[in-house]
C-alpha cells in the first residue's frame, strides 16, 4: 500500500536553519503547524527531498522515532518578504512542492557524553543508515535531537547515496565502509538483535510503499532513467536486495565495532 503523507501550505517564512549548503527554514502553515522545510531548489536538488523522504519513512518503518514528515507547497511569493537574496533566491527556485519536517520545539542536539541509548536503540540505528547508505551521522554531525528525553531522527537527505552515481553494475551487496564514524558504534552492542528485527519490519510491501509515495516531479528530474516507473523501480530492487543474506553491511558494522572496542 502506498503511503499517505499530508500535503499543506507554507503561509509565512519564520527564520531560515543556517546550517549545511541547504538552508533549511523553519516556516509557518495553514493547518497552523510549525515546519523546518527542505527546499527543492537546494544544493543537489530533489533527489536530497527523495533521500529525506524515503530513508525517514522506512526508519519509521523500523521503529525509529522522527517528527512526521508533510508535502508542503511554498508559493514563490514569500520571497518578497526575506531581505537576504540569497534566500529569495532559494525560495523562488523552490517554488511547489517540496518536504518539510514537524519541528519539535525545545529540542536540543544529541550529545553522546550527556545522552547514552541503550543498546538496541543504538543499533537499531547503526542498522538502518548502513542499509540505507547514511553518510551523515557522525560525531561532527549527529542529526539527531533529545525531545522529551527520546531521540529523534532528523535529516536524511545524506542517505542513498547510491542514488547520485547511479550504474549498471548491481551495488546492492556492497558494505559500507563508513559505518566506522557513526557516532552511536560504540553503544551499539545489539547489532544481530536490531538485524533480526528490522529485517522482519523491512519487507517487500514496505519498501515498495514508501518509494511509491515520492512525487512525480522529484523523480523526473533524475536523467538515468527513461521513466519514473524505472527509476522507482532501481530504489525497489536496490534497497529489497540489500536485505538478502549474506547482508555486507551488517557484517562490516559488526567489524567496525570490534575494532572501535
């Protein structure tokens, strides 16, 4: 079954998010909400939306606590507002559609000295961004909050990395190295017990779901492929194979940990 996300209307630009290349803004919409949204028009475009949207809705497929995410339609209006050019800039070229996260008020970055999961949610997501080619969670880059002293997961749209060198060749066995800087490794004493459990939640129909549900026009803007049926279809086979035993990615965050011990 596809999945469902709201779709509301950005009605006032609040403070952009200086952080990263993207420049995320914390903006206002109709339904009264408050929103960090990512711009279509940032850094490499839509397929960071496509990462944020597919790599946040199967982590909460797994599990894993993160705000909900909304379509949000931004009208290139706005922009008349903002004094800065460079983010009226932004703001026009993100004219439409584009992603949005709740934003949790009073929340505060993770920190691994003051906050310490326990094992199985610290591997749990060790996991999931080594399944799903997570490049960004590092000590120098958490994307993580504490809000009501839980973790929430932020900022995907390092994930699928894959997805920007896109070739013929089947990549879906491959490890992933980089796992070696997550910054939750060394609390991860869980990892066959997160493999067995989140590969029981990640299933066919789920990934098939959340891939369904990106937007038309994201996805046309990716020249690889003839169709977006085709290039739905590589995110479908890609992450289902990456599932199939033996999982190299699981095996190197296994290794990884024992030598950070």
């Amino acid at each position: 079954m596809t999945l469902k996300l709201r779709t509301v209307q950005a009605t006032r630009y609040v403070t952009p998010l200086r952080e990263g290349g993207s420049l995320p803004a914390i903006v206002e919409a109709d339904d009264a909400g408050m929103y960090v949204l990512k711009f279509r028009g940032a850094g490499q475009g839509p397929k960071v939306l496509t990462a944020e949207l597919i790599a946040g809705e199967l982590a909460r497929a797994a599990g894993l606590r993160l705000p909900e995410l909304v379509f949000i339609e931004l009208d290139a209006d706005l922009a008349r507002t903002e004094p800065d050019p460079e983010i009226q800039q932004l703001i026009r070229a993100s004219a439409g559609l584009n992603l949005a996260l709740d934003y949790l008020p009073g929340s505060v970055t993770f920190d691994p000295i003051v906050d310490q999961p326990e094992a199985l949610l610290a591997s749990s997501i060790v996991w999931f961004d080594a399944w799903c080619s997570n490049v960004d969670r590092t000590a120098r880059n958490a994307n993580m909050l504490m809000w009501h002293r839980q973790l929430w997961l932020i900022d995907h749209g390092a994930a699928l990395y894959f997805h920007h060198g896109w070739n013929e060749q089947d990549r879906s066995q491959d490890p992933f190295p980089l796992i070696k800087d997550h910054i939750l490794l060394k609390f991860a004493a869980a990892l066959p017990e997160a493999d067995a459990a989140l590969t029981a939640r990640l299933d066919a129909d789920v990934i098939r779901g959340v891939i369904e549900s990106v937007p038309e026009e994201w996805l046309a803007a990716d020249r690889r492929f003839d169709s977006t049926r085709a290039t739905r279809d590589a995110y479908i086979r890609h992450l289902t194979r990456r599932l199939q035993a033996p999982r190299a990615f699981f095996m190197e965050a296994v290794r990884a940990r024992s030598e950070l011990l």
